[in-house]
C-alpha cells in the first residue's frame, strides 16, 4: 500500500540519514523525499512515499519516533489532506511543434519558464497522476530531461501537522534554549 509520511525533525546533519537508513533497513524503497525548513528554522519537514506492507511500516514509523532527533511522525493515508508535486521538463520544440506543445501545456495549467531556439523548459504543478498525464502527452514531441520535486502534502482545513496529528508521538513542550523537550514514559532531551 502506498504511504505519504510526513517527518517534523530537528533541522540538524546526519538526521536525514538516520532516517533514510530505518526504511532502507526494513527493505522499504523511498519513492519520493522532499525535505525544507518549516516556519521554526530548527524544525525541517521531511515528506516521503514509500510503498509496503502496513504492519512493517507500523513498526518503522513507531522506530522513527523513537530517533532523539524525529518530533512528529504522521501517515497521510488516513487523513484529508492535498498532494502537490512539481515538475520541470525540457522538452524539444521545434517551429512547428510549439504551437502544439503550448496548447498540452495549457490543458495542465502549466508554464514555460524558459524558451531556447530548440526547446522549452515547461513548469507542471498537481498531483502524480496529473505529472505523469502531462509527461505522457509531451513525450511525442522529445523529452530532453525531467526534473522533479517529489511529493509535499499538507492537511486540509484548519489543522497542521504540529498540532494535530501523530497521536501516538509524545506530548512536546519548547525550552527556554528553543530546543524539543519530550514528557510523559518517553522522557529525553532531544
């Protein structure tokens, strides 16, 4: 089953790869990782999908609650919530396709954002099967490179990730130093 995770974390090296190595571990491929700062700069947002069976992952996010370093872990599967992907796409464009490939472009609400003699870099912003619908009506005309975000996903409505959802994450608290405090059995200063 495919999972949309999303990671509050402290904004520290190596803890990237800490978490990385816990799905590589239990033989879970991250098909997608986006990782940025959130409105507090010491706290970055890992989102990742990842495919697999629900009892493994059950065990890998309870084990990713548990790195000094991870403060929230959620599972967007259960939760109303928006995916966006964005993708940038060199695609030939020769005089007498260009008229053509603006017309694809604009059926996906996209842009170009840059135009050369012989091609155009194409802007593409929505969900995976929008990207890859976009992919497939462009690929006629010569795809020359695809770049992509990877998948960001956000909670409809008034509630956020820090406040509401991941239960079963310890009660957070903030200390005078701006670092994490965990309470309650799984007490340690992160």
């Amino acid at each position: 089953m495919r999972h949309t995770l999303s990671v509050l974390v402290e904004n520290e090296f190596g803890v990237l790869s800490r978490i990385a190595g816990l799905f590589s571990g239990r033989g879970f491929n991250i098909e997608s990782l986006c990782v940025a700062p959130t409105t507090d700069a010491t706290v970055s947002r890992i989102t990742l999908v990842t495919s697999g069976d629900d009892r493994v992952l059950e065990q890998v996010t309870k084990q990713l609650h548990k790195l000094v370093n991870v403060i929230r872990v959620s599972d967007f599967r259960e939760v109303d919530h928006v995916e966006r992907e964005l993708v940038l796409v060199k695609v030939s464009a020769e005089a007498r396709s260009r008229a053509e490939i603006l017309n694809v472009i604009d059926i996906f609400r996209g842009k170009v954002v840059d135009a050369g003699r012989q091609s155009y870099v194409v802007e593409v912003t929505g969900s995976q099967d929008k990207i890859k619908a976009a992919l497939e009506l462009l690929e006629p005309f010569g795809v020359l490179e695809i770049v992509r975000t990877g998948v960001v996903a956000v909670v409809r409505g008034e509630k956020t990730l820090a406040d509401s959802l991941g239960s079963e994450a310890p009660e957070l608290a903030a200390t005078h130093e701006g670092r994490i405090e965990r309470e309650g059995k799984d007490a340690d200063y992160v």
